[in-house]
C-alpha cells in the first residue's frame, strides 16, 4: 500500500512541476529579464517556446510525456490486445479443422437408447480427493472452509510450514493432532477436478448426466483418504453414510441396486465397507448377512490396487518414486538442497509417514505373489514389447505368437522382479546362493543404537533415531523380497508399522474360518477376507421374490496395460551423513542394456504407471474366479483391459484412449463400458473379458491354494 | 495483527469488536451436542445446469442461480430460458434439467462477499460441528414442494440424513433451522414424513418425536408474504417500484426519463425486462406458496386490521425514550390518527385507499367478461398471461377498486388462471373449520399452518426468530400502466404518498413492522397464539417460543452488512440470534434462552385476530367454566 502511494507521488510531482514551468507568465518574465546577460538560459526560454507552440498544435512533445500518460498508455495497449486476443479467441473455431473431437460415449449412447438405470456411486482413490479445513492453528487464518487439498493449491507456497503441519496426522493415533480438523471435501467437488483442468472424475460424471444421470441417483463417497479405513469410519462416521446412501439411493430409485465405481485405493477401501456393512454393530454396520447381494449389482473397479502398488514402498522408505529419482539424476543437488535448507523431500516423508492409508497400499501376499529371490510370477516380461505395443488382443486363452516374443527376451536377460529393494546393481542379479543369507530377524534382533544427535533441528522422521551402524545392518542384507520387507520397514520406522500394522495386514490367509480374521484389519485385504460372503438361500429366496430376474453381483476389473509401471529398486546409501537426511536413496545410475527393464534404478513391469498388472488383474483373473475360497458364493469376475495410446497431439489434452492410472477415467471405451453396466448390460454383455497382457499366465505362475 | 484491513480500521474507529458467538460459547464450555440441518429459503439456494439446449453449451454443472450470475449478463435469454419451468406441469421443460446445488456450498453464500448461512455455519464450526453433523437440506426451490419429492427425492434425502446423522451421534435428536420459505417447506415435510407411503415418507406418526429436538424458524412466513402479491400481479416490489421514480423524478430529468424507465419499460432495447422476469418468475410454483394465507381473519378487512394503530415513530420513539413518558403520547397521539387499514392490500387509486369502506363503489370482477386478447405482432414473442385478457377484463380488475387477503386469492385467479390453476393442486390458502376432515390429509394442506395439526411430539420446540423494526410492504396503491398493449396493465402508483410525516405510505406502499421481507404478523403470529399451549393445530402441546431482534443498522460502512441487522437475510449474520442457535445446538431448551424476547407489538396483534383455536368441546367447556380436561391448559388460559 505505501509503496503504491510513494509510486503516485513521484508520478503527480512531476506533471506539477512542468505546469508552472511551462504556463505561468511570471516565470517567463523573469527568464526575460536574465536572459539579457546568460545566453544559456536564453536557449533554455527558446525551447520552451517551441514546446509550448508544439503543444498547440495537439502533437505532445517528448518532454510532455508524463508519467501518467505513460501509466495510461500502458493501460490502453494492454486493454487493446486483451481485447484482440479474446477477439481472436471467440472466432477460433471450438474445434480445428483436421481435429475432430470425436463425440462423447455418453451422446452416442444416449442415441443408442441407453438411460438411466441402475445409481452410480463413485469411490475416489487415494490423493484425488479434496480436504478442506474446520479447524487451525493461528498461522490458517482465514482458511475456513477452504481447500488445502486439491483445488489450486495456493497456500503450498503461501505458507508451506502451516500448510504441512495440517495435512499430518498424529504421529501416535494416525488421527487429528490436537487443535486441527482437516475434513473431506462432500459430494461431487470432492473429486471431479484435482487441480483446476486437471480431471478426475469429470468426464465420466458428464457421461452419466448425459443419459440422465443427476443428483439423486449419483453419489461421490468421499472420505479422508488419509486415515486408515476403519477411522474414517471412527472419526467421520463415512462408512455409515456410504451404507445409508446406497439404501437410500436403492429405495428412491424404485429399487434398482448400486452400481459401484471405485478407482485406485478406493477399490480396497470399497473392500473392507463389504465386509464392515454385514458385520454386527460394535465393529460393524451391521447390515446382516445379504446386504451386498441386497442393494449392489456391480462393483466397477477401475485401476485396482488389490495387491498392494511396489511404489508405495520406495516412497515409504526414502520418499521417492520414479520421478524423482530422475530429477536427482538430472539436477542434484536442487532437492538435496541444503543450500536453500528446503529439505522437501524429509519434509515429504515425515508428512507421509503420518497417514495410516499408505501402508494399505503395500505389496500384500508376501513371496507367494510377488516372488521371492529367485523368481517372480511376473518375470520374463519384456519391455520392448511393452514399447512397441505388439500385443494381440487375446479375447480367451493364452496367444501362441505372443509366448515366442516373451521366452525371446527370457534368455537375454533374466529380471529377479521379486528382490524389491536390492543394494547395487550387481546385488539385483546375482543368483540368490551368492546373496549374503542375513535373516531379517537377525537385523530386527539387534539392538538399534540411538542417534542422540540434539543438532538435529525440528524435522523429525523416525531415521534420526537411528545410528549409522544400524543403517550399514540394513544395507548389507542386500536384497528384500516383499515379506522381507515388511521386516525392514518395521525395522526403520517402528512406530509408523505399530500404528498401520493395527488397521492393515498383508498376508495370505490359511484358513479363512479362523475367528481372527473377523478383525477389521484384514478386510480391506482380498487374500485375507471372503469377498461378500456366502448369500444364504433365505436371503436370497427374499431378493429373488422382490425382483425375480435381479442379476446377482458382479466384479470387474478395468485397467491400463501398456506403461512400463515401478515393480522394483535398486538402491544405495546416501553419501552425506548429516542428521535429517534420508541415509537411503535410489541408485538412479543403474541402468540396464537398451532391452532392459531397468531404468534409473527402477524396474518396470507392464501395468498403468502406478499399478502393475499382477496387482489389478490377479483377484479377477485366479484369485476369485469361479468359486474359490476367497469368493465362497461365486460372484462372476470380469477383467477389462484398456491398451495405453498415448494422445495424438498436445491438443487432445491428457487422450481419450490413455491407459493410465488417473487419466483412464477419461478413456472413451472404459466411459462406455461403465455407463452400459449403470445402463443395465451384464458384464457378459459387454464383452466379458478383453485382456492384452499375459495376466492369465502370470496368474498361473501364482502358486496360492484356492 | 487483525485479520484483515477493514477489520484494522473497524476496530480503530468503533472499538474492538465483540468476540463472535463461537468463540464466546466456547470459553464458556458450549460443546457438539444435536447435529443441525439447515432448510435454506426462496431464491438463496444455489441451482446448477444437468442438461441444457445447446445455447448452454459447456454450462455443465455450473451454477445458473447464485455464484456470480456471470451468464445472466452473456446470454439473459438462454438464462431465462433455462430457469423457466414448463407452464403446464410446474416441472422441467424437455431437454432442460437444472437442479438444486447440494452440500453447504448450496447456500452458504448467495454470490461472492454476501453470505446468506456462512457465518452460522463458521460459528458452529467453533463448538466442533463439522460435516458430519451439519447437514444443508438444498432443494429446488422454483417447484412446488411435494415436486421436490417426486422429481428429486429431496424429502427423502433429507428424511434419510436426518434418520443417518441421529443414529451417528448418539441418539441426539436434530435441530432443524430454517429459513424464510424454507420454514413452510419443513412443515410440509413434517406432515410428510408421517404419512403413509405414497403419498408420504411413511416414517410413522412418532418420526419427528424420535428425531426432531427444536425447530428454529429463521423469518419464517408462516401466513404469507404480501410482498409476494405485487410479485405476482405486476412482478414488482418496492424496490423495484423505487428505482422507476428515481429515474422519473432524478435532477437531470429530461435526461433521466429518456433514458432510465427505458431500461426497464424498454422501448429502446425491446428488452422487457420485466415481462422475462415476470415470465420466468410465473412458472415457479414455489412463489404461490407465499401468497397471504389466511384470508381477512388474519390479514383484515376492508375497515379493520390487526396492526391498524401501528406507526414507525412510535416504534422509533419507543427505542430512544423511556417508555413511560411515551405511553401517553402514544395515546393521545392514536386517538388523533386515522387508523390505517392495512386490510385493503390492493387499492386502485390513493383516495379508494382511504376512503371509509361504505363509500367505495365495487363492481364485481368474478366472472367478468374478460376480452380479446390484445397482443399484437410486437410483443408476441414475449408472453404473459395478460396478453389474453383484454381490455375489459383489466377494467373489471380495476373497478373492484379493494381487495383484501381473501379477495386477492380471487384476483390471481382472475387475471392468471393457468398459474393458479397449477398452484392450488399444492398448496391451499384457506383456514380449516375441522382439521379432521379426512380432506385436510392431502399434501396441498400440508404448508399452510391453518389447515394442518403439528405433530404428535410433545418434547419438541418450536422457534420463531425474525428481525422486527423494520418497514416492511404490506398494502399496495395500483394504477394503470400508460401503455396497455405489451406491457403489464398494472403498477404500483409511486406518487401516492402520506401527507404527514410518519405515515405509512410511501411510494405507493404501506408498510408495518417487520424484517422488510416479512411482516411482524406472519412471522410470529403462529407462535404467539396459533400454537401457544394446546390448541387446535398444535394438539400435543409443543412449546413454542419468539425471539425477536431488533434492527440497528451497521455502525460504518466497513461492517459490511453488521452484526445487528434484523434484515430477512442479513439476520443470518445477527450475533444475536447466532447464539441462541448455538445453544439449542449444544443443548439449551427454549427456558434456558430466556423464552420470549419481543420488541414488536405481537402479542396485542394477535389478540385482535378471532381466530378459533380451541376445539370445538374445550372451548365450549371453558366457556362455561367447567372443569376442562386438561387443568394446566385451563390454567394457562386464564392466566393469559
């Protein structure tokens, strides 16, 4: 404000000053009367003379250029091509010759007579949703009701310290800190637009309302993505309204059952609200035995992270992921940082340690799964082909042409998927007699010595309480399968894994009869719980009474294929060896030949950039296909795959045919699929399963008793 | 440092600023108790577009109705066309489907900067409430209110979330608040949630027993809206009236009279505002749920009125002096006076306003012979019910000369048949002889507080908050407009003027008490005696309490629209009110507010209405001093 003031001040003295200078009469006399003895001020008045005649004759002599007039200028100019540019703006044509928006799955649809038929209700994944503020700390003034999640984001760089300290959770419950309420965004807001432009869910909503879909038959089930499930239930009682929507959505729309569409970390959260909704009161919902079979008739899950997203566990371990690893590669030292004394990357970390809902998506199903040190279902997967796209289609059954490509590559090179966190790049493929045999138990057994290092500012992640000895323990063992993991992780951050290990498991059940598996920890895991169980015939007499050819439940699985997706790292110690420093970090110069997986350190599998594809498919492909223990009533499982093309030109925005994790909700074939199961079809009407990748043989290599 | 700039330089002239009620409550220990719902009012609900013509194009879940009306300005007649309803059906026209913004961004606030349930909702942020134990009951409040039903399953949700947040929190019941016409949409969804099935939500007849705590009327119009007349018959209001005399009568006058009625008569522009308006505003079945109900028992007749002795310098008098210096004023002062009579809502003509009723020369306009229509090519294309009356018809119209509230039921008829048509399959105007009338359990009764009985909850409250001290419109001085061909044949007569000076009559409107928007009367009648102890519509006895408060205008512009305002909305930011609110939320019942709080001359209004409140056998009873049934009822009534 006083700068703005000081600004005018200088801008008005001036004018001032050339008026008396130019108009008043007594100044020129005076000049007159000196000008007799100086010549100088002589041709000073005769300058002025001239000034004053040029500014008769309406052209503004440079002298007269005030300020002000240059402030107005300005002004005008860029009014004028504002102006001109929104001018040019509305004559563009909305579409360009040459590209052609191709029409809407939801118009041609409609055209096809598809309506409204069954309510949708969406479920978003982790991060997508947006969190807004109810309570603060002094420094979020003025923030009430306002986005700090999603949305433009502004306060990030406002107010970065506050911004954080809001967005974790306690370190001890995983639930608010004292004194800050930070709660999810209701209703469609909460995730159709990420970031302004950046959609999530908006397209496939438009698609809907387009066949007429509206407020009272879609629902968006937001919650805190940041809790663990079953306190989002605890804390906001979000299950319950899920529960009491989808009967009050089942009932006003003349009983239809639910359609489902969870996406993401929303499919496991949708997992465990089956199990919590027929599970009596105390722990439960309390819908009794049928509830599922009652009031759904799909579960669309879309980019599934059924068993568990390999990415999680470099971000848990140093706060990484792919991307960054390259950005360190190509400019270190910018998120080293100790210069700025940013630390972005600790202060990630600690933040993200702090949400409960991480640990949900890690690897789950152990060695059976994901491999073990010596081989994994997976591998053999050659990433050429992924490049290339040279799949065929295979409708059923495995495609011959398609085994020679692979066993091609198999003798090149042999990627040991199932070693997720190895040390060096030598480690990652040495057979496993020559890996040092270090039990993890050993490491867990030895006593960690305490860092106590008071210099240690205020970033506090669980890493500074451990000594450099007990940092070495770790790397030596060279080489962590997916159980092993689990021990390490415990082993590096104790208090996150008591916190999370009391909300999630990830194992495989031997007998799922056994009375513990009636805890909520295991229900968001599919390897651990029945899917929907049993339908006994009474309850199922009664639906079959009230609506006598009601399809019963179906699961599909929608997914990307085609992007080379993060299955496992190759890591090293970080040099420095200051406090607050992350001691582990990717190798991001282990690189493998031209063929190879390998890639700054990270080795890539087939899936849609986040989810591999063993992780999507495997429940829909194996684990519960026909009527396996896992899915005791035989609920039909479906597998769509969506092949990654990435979009044609920049104008096409993020394609309409991507594969992607986030970006297959605007995947135009995924859009119909979806509205033609709200519309009514079966998943056998919609083409039952259309596979790309070599899921099925994946599945096969999978060694789990059904 | 303070908040903000204006807050700095608040404080600098005025003072520190009170603590809002929130934050006050809190150091006293108020905590989360009864989870709230909100039934936002007529026109502060936000709508957005689901499906449009492809003039809407990329409107797609964009706000048609509140946010920053940015497309009223780009395409006003694709707005219009978007916000009509069909004529026919009071529903959607094909092709076109706008509906009710959901969640609290619904109605928190109205357009950017003008918050309508914003700073409630902050100050129960501050006892706790979040989310999950505030709920905003939007609705689409152009349709009628069993349409809300049937096209969006509106009562149900709400049915459903006040069902789902009683049962997460513990059992505690709901406190209802809502607001101007939301307050006749929460009673016909209490009539509807015990009805049975079809018709109802089928709850039962203890639903709002089980999960009903308080209901606080916000300015709630429970016998109607006079304001909602001239809406009607001439799409004008006092404000709008306002601005064509400014026009007319503004210092550069050859100027003004060129060019400003021109924006609203629109010659020039062929714009005719006012007919889209009223074109628009016609389809809305919402809008006759607020025509004065009633009739001349309430609202008075030609010669009488229950607030005839009302004057705004008594009242203004009343807030400076002492009150006992000013009582005999007062009487000496009424006894000078004309009465007023409020009665007569419509007059044609400033001297038929005050004549005495046995000179006026009525002809009746029922059944009138109502013309051709007059529309000629020039204004086809713009269409209101007068078009097809003709000339004859407007004369009829004119030659009633007075119509009170029960003759004005008439009027609408006569002058827009098809519109009220519509309207009376929803919503009823009368005063029921006998509530048991199997008739009265049609949905068409259940907003009109005088045709339905309240339900069976004896622990229920029921809050009447309004601001008072206000002039609010409640009789109207008509006149033909010059033109008759396409415009409205009816305006109000702004010229009409009180010669003394603290009359009543102003620009052609006479106002009373009240919150500009809502009389006193409307407001507070039901509370102050139509449901006080047991009567008739009130059969179990709910407590009912008023709270009023009393206007004063912001101290400086930099309060924005003040903290003390009895204005219909602006109330919503009255820290008055925001902690009675809070305290019914957080579990005070009505005794513990400190029960009535009036300013205004209420109770004495309501004594003046003869209006049967007993039924039939208690009243005969009381009359002859038997022992009544109920002794405390007895006791009550001679006590009062």
């Amino acid at each position: 404000m006083a700068s703005i003031l000081r600004f005018r001040k200088l801008c008005y003295l001036e004018p001032v000053k050339f008026r008396t200078f130019d108009e008043s009469p007594e100044l020129y006399q005076k000049l007159d009367k000196k000008a007799d003895d100086n010549n100088v001020i002589l041709t000073a008045k005769s300058v002025l003379e001239t000034d004053t005649k040029k500014k008769k004759c309406t052209k503004k002599p440079s002298k007269e250029w005030r300020c002000v007039d240059t402030c107005c200028w300005m002004i005008g100019c860029l009014c004028t091509t504002w102006w001109f540019l929104l001018f040019l703006y509305h004559c563009f044509p909305a579409t360009l010759p040459g590209f052609q928006v191709p029409e809407s799955p939801g118009v041609r649809l409609k055209r096809d007579g598809l309506t409204a038929n069954h309510p949708v209700v969406l479920v978003p994944g982790f991060v997508t949703g947006g969190l807004e503020l109810w309570e603060g700390r002094p420094c979020a003034e003025g923030l009430f009701r306002k986005r700090l999640w999603g949305g433009s984001f502004t306060e990030i760089f406002k107010r970065p310290s506050c911004w954080l300290e809001h967005l974790s959770l306690d370190n001890e419950t995983g639930l608010d800190p004292p004194g800050i309420r930070v709660r999810p965004v209701p209703g469609l807001v909460a995730a159709d637009y990420f970031a302004t432009g950046y959609f999530v869910w908006a397209v496939l909503i438009e698609n809907l309302a387009k066949i007429g879909y509206e407020g009272k038959n879609l629902y968006m089930a937001a919650y805190d993505w940041r809790l663990s499930f079953q306190n989002t239930e605890i804390r906001d009682q979000a299950l319950s309204r899920l529960k009491s929507k989808i009967e009050l959505l089942y009932v006003t729309n003349g009983y239809k059952k639910v359609v489902v569409v969870p996406h993401s970390m929303g499919v496991i959260y949708f997992l465990h609200f089956l199990k919590w909704v027929e599970t009596p009161p105390p722990m439960g919902g309390g819908g009794g035995p049928g509830w599922c079979a009652k009031h759904i008739k799909a579960v669309m899950n879309i980019g599934p992270a059924f068993l568990g997203v390999p990415k999680t566990v470099s971000n848990l371990f140093s706060a990484e992921g792919k991307d960054i690893a390259y950005l360190r590669a190509m400019a270190p030292g910018v998120l080293d940082s100790e210069i700025l004394g940013l630390q972005t990357l600790e202060h990630v970390m600690r933040v993200s340690r702090t949400w409960d809902s991480v640990i949900s998506l890690m690897p789950k199903g152990g060695e059976t799964i994901w491999g073990n040190l010596d081989s994994s279902p997976d591998e053999g997967h050659a990433c050429q082909s992924v490049k290339k796209g040279q799949y065929a289609p295979t409708s059923n059954g495995m495609n011959a042409n398609h085994t020679d490509i692979k066993t091609g590559f198999q003798v090149k090179e042999t990627v040991k998927c199932g070693r997720i966190i190895s040390f060096g790049k030598a480690e990652s493929e040495l057979p496993s007699s020559q890996i040092p045999n270090l039990d993890t138990e050993e490491i867990l057994r030895s006593s960690i010595t305490k860092n106590v290092n008071s210099s240690c500012g205020e970033v506090w992640t669980e890493y500074d309480e451990m000594s450099r000895e007990s940092i070495r323990k770790v790397a030596e063992k060279k080489v962590y399968t997916a159980r092993t993991l689990l021990d390490l992780l415990r082993f590096v951050a104790p208090k996150m894994m008591q916190r999370a290990e009391a909300h999630f498991s990830h194992g495989i059940a031997d007998n799922l009869d056994d009375p513990k598996y009636a805890h909520y920890k295991y229900w968001s895991n599919p390897l651990e719980t029945k899917c929907c169980p049993e339908v006994t015939n009474s309850v199922k007499w009664d639906i079959c009474l009230r609506l006598p050819d009601a399809p019963d439940m179906e699961i599909h699985c929608l997914y990307g294929v085609g992007i080379p997706t993060e299955r496992s790292y190759v890591y090293k110690l970080s040099p420095t060896n200051k406090c607050k420093n992350i001691p582990f970090r990717i190798d991001a110069s282990a690189n493998g030949d031209e063929n190879s997986c390998l890639k700054g350190g990270v080795y890539f599998v087939d899936g849609d950039d986040s989810v591999p594809v063993l992780s999507a498919g495997f429940m829909c492909a194996k684990g519960w296909r026909g009527r396996t223990r896992f899915n005791p009533s035989g609920i039909a499982t479906y597998i769509r795959e969506y092949k990654h093309k990435p979009p044609t030109s920049l104008l096409e925005g993020r394609g309409i045919e991507s594969g992607a994790h986030v970006d297959i909700l605007g995947n135009v074939a995924l859009i119909e699929d979806v509205l033609r199961v709200a519309a009514g079809a079966s998943g056998a009407e919609i083409g039952g399963d259309q596979i790309y990748s070599d899921i099925r043989r994946m599945s096969e290599r999978i060694n789990l008793e059904l | 440092m303070p908040a903000s700039f204006n807050q700095f330089v608040t404080e600098a002239i005025t003072g520190p600023v009170p603590d809002p009620p929130g934050v006050k409550l809190v150091k006293e220990g108020l905590k989360v108790k009864h989870p709230v719902v909100f039934v936002p009012g007529i026109v502060t609900g936000g709508l957005e577009l689901w499906e449009g013509h492809p003039c809407a194009e990329g409107l797609f879940r964009k706000r048609l109705w509140g946010g920053t009306f940015g497309e009223v300005y780009k395409r006003p007649l694709c707005w219009a066309e978007h916000m009509s309803m069909d004529n026919e059906t009071g529903l959607d026209p094909p092709g076109i489907r706008v509906r009710a913004v959901t969640g609290l961004v619904a109605a928190d606030y109205f357009a950017p900067g003008y918050f309508v349930w914003a700073v409630m909702i902050a100050n129960l942020a501050r006892l706790g409430y979040e989310e999950k134990n505030m709920y905003m009951a939007s609705y689409d409040w152009r349709i009628s209110y069993q349409n809300t039903e049937v096209r969006d399953r509106s009562l149900s949700r709400m049915k459903s979330n006040i069902e789902l947040m009683v049962s997460t929190n513990g059992g505690n019941k709901a406190v209802i608040i809502p607001h101007s016409m939301g307050v006749l949409y929460f009673l016909h969804f209490m009539k509807w949630v015990e009805a049975p099935a079809p018709m109802g939500g089928g709850g039962g007849p203890d639903w709002c027993a089980k999960h009903i705590k308080a209901v606080m009327n916000i300015g709630g119009p429970f016998l109607g809206v006079p304001k909602s007349i001239a809406g009607l018959l001439s799409a004008e209001a006092k404000d709008i009236a306002v601005v064509r005399t400014m026009s007319a009568t503004h210092p550069c006058a050859s100027l003004g009279r060129a060019i400003t009625p021109g924006v609203l008569d629109n010659d020039i522009f062929r714009l005719q505002t006012l007919q889209r308006v009223m074109q628009m505003s016609r389809t809305w079945d919402s809008t006759m749920s607020m025509i004065p109900k009633g009739g001349d028992t309430i609202w008075g007749d030609l010669d009488w009125s229950p607030e005839e002795d009302y004057a705004p310098s008594i009242r203004k008098q009343k807030k400076i002096d002492t009150q006992v210096v000013n009582k005999d004023e007062n009487g000496s002062m009424a006894s000078q006076r004309k009465l007023k009579n409020y009665g007569r809502i419509i007059s044609f003509g400033k001297d038929v306003a005050f004549a005495p009723s046995s000179e006026i020369e009525r002809i009746d306009f029922r059944g009138a012979y109502k013309g051709c229509s007059v529309a000629n090519s020039t204004c086809r294309d713009v269409w209101t019910e007068y078009h097809e009356m003709g000339i004859e018809g407007i004369k009829a119209v004119a030659e009633y000369k007075v119509y009170t509230a029960g003759s004005l039921v008439d009027l609408l008829e006569f002058v827009a048949p098809k519109m009220m048509a519509r309207g009376s399959a929803h919503f009823s105007y009368g005063i029921a002889d006998n509530l048991d009338d199997p008739k009265y359990q049609h949905y068409k009764y259940w907003s009109n507080p005088l045709e339905t009985k309240l339900p069976n909850a004896p622990d229920m409250e029921i809050f009447s908050l309004y601001g008072s001290g206000l002039p609010t419109e409640r009789g109207y001085i008509y006149k033909f407009s010059s033109s008759a061909d396409c415009y409205i044949p009816f305006q109000i007569d702004t010229s009409a003027d009180d010669e003394d000076e603290d009359g009543c009559l102003q620009d052609g409107v006479y106002t009373v008490d009240g919150d500009q928007t809502v009389p006193v009367l409307s407001a507070g009648y039901m509370c102050a005696k139509g449901w006080r102890g047991k009567t008739r519509f009130n059969p179990s006895g709910i407590r009912t309490f008023i709270r009023e408060y009393d206007h004063s205008p912001p101290a400086n512009l930099l309060e924005g629209r003040g903290t003390l305002s009895g204005d219909h909305v602006d109330i919503m930011g009255n820290f008055g009110l925001i902690e009675d609110i809070l305290r019914v939320a957080a579990g005070a019942t009505g005794e513990e507010l400190g029960g009535d709080q009036v300013h205004s001359d209420i109770f004495k209004w309501s004594e003046k209405i003869k209006l049967q409140l007993l039924e039939l056998l208690t009243a005969i009873a009381f009359w002859w001093k038997w022992p009544s049934p109920d002794k405390c009822l007895s006791a009550w009534m001679l006590e009062d």
